[in-house]
C-alpha cells in the first residue's frame, strides 16, 4: 500500500502492522466525520497527514504538558487546525428544503 510506505518514509516508523491498523481506524474516523465512503482519490491526502499525526504521537495520548529539569514539551491532544479544515472541506453539507 502506498499510504503506508509514504507514513514509513516520513516519519521513520517502520512496524507496518501497526500502520496499517492506525489507517484502518483513521478511515473510518474520515467516514464517520464527513458521513462519507471513503474515496481514496480525495481523501488520501487527510489520511495520511492524519496517521502521521497519530505516530507522532504514539506512547504521549495523554500528555498535555512535561516538565523534566526546566524543559517543558507540550503535546497536541486533538488534530491541529490544517487537519480539521481540511476534514470540514469533505464534510457532507445537509441542504433544508
């Protein structure tokens, strides 16, 4: 799959098992946000940018703020901006009549 060879190459992940697992979560988390199939020619782009969010993050889900020896890391706990304009662009839109 090419998806998960471009998510190896960026982020030097290589455990393609749990790759493919976060790809299949996060397609349906697509599906479910924009109430849409997923067509992979408009909507790879979100995904990938999606599950290198997630494995950048593995192992920190929770971690909001550290403070060790007067360094402080912060972690994003829910997808930054770019990410969710991008999902709002493929929402399906409901029109009233």
């Amino acid at each position: 799959m090419a998806i998960q060879e471009n998510i190896s190459t960026l982020t030097g992940f290589t455990d393609t098992a749990k790759i493919g697992i976060i790809i299949e979560l996060t397609t349906k988390e697509i599906e479910n946000y924009t109430k849409r199939i997923y067509d992979a020619l408009t909507m790879d782009s979100v995904l990938t940018e999606m599950v290198i969010f997630k494995v950048q993050r593995l192992g920190n889900e929770s971690t909001k703020s550290l403070t060790y020896n007067d360094t402080t890391q912060s972690f994003l706990t829910d997808y930054p901006a770019y990410i969710i304009r991008q999902l709002d662009e493929l929402k399906k839109r409901v029109r009233l009549l």
